[in-house]
C-alpha cells in the first residue's frame, strides 16, 4: 500500500549555532529580564537582534555633521 509510506524530506535548516562575547553586566540584566518573562536568554536574544536590525540608522563615516 502505498498509503502506508513513512515519507521523510530534507529538514530545512533556519537557524545557526553562533558563539559571542558579552560584558557580565549584560549578562546579569539578561538573566534577570529571561526570569522576569519566563523566556530564555536565546529567546531574548534573538527579539533584541531582530528589533536591532529592523531599527538600525547607519550612518556611513565619523564625524558628525552640524
């Protein structure tokens, strides 16, 4: 029977495993916010990247204008 088929398809990969560095103090206020909402640090993580680069102003060179 055809019916009874286990059909298994390529997984597709959306996320990535990335290592950074973060100051202790953020690392405290990030904890403390992942308790305070119930969610995990990855979680918040991601939200505060994803609200970064949605609102980022890039402002190409250094000095600023008047």
């Amino acid at each position: 029977m055809d019916n009874d088929n286990f059909i298994v398809t390529p997984k597709e990969e959306k996320s990535v495993t990335i290592t950074i560095r973060i100051d202790r103090s953020l690392q405290i206020k990030l904890d403390d916010l992942a308790s305070k909402s119930n969610r995990s640090r990855n979680e918040l993580i991601n939200m505060a990247l994803d609200y970064a680069l949605k609102n980022v102003k890039f402002v190409n060179g250094t000095k600023k204008e008047k």
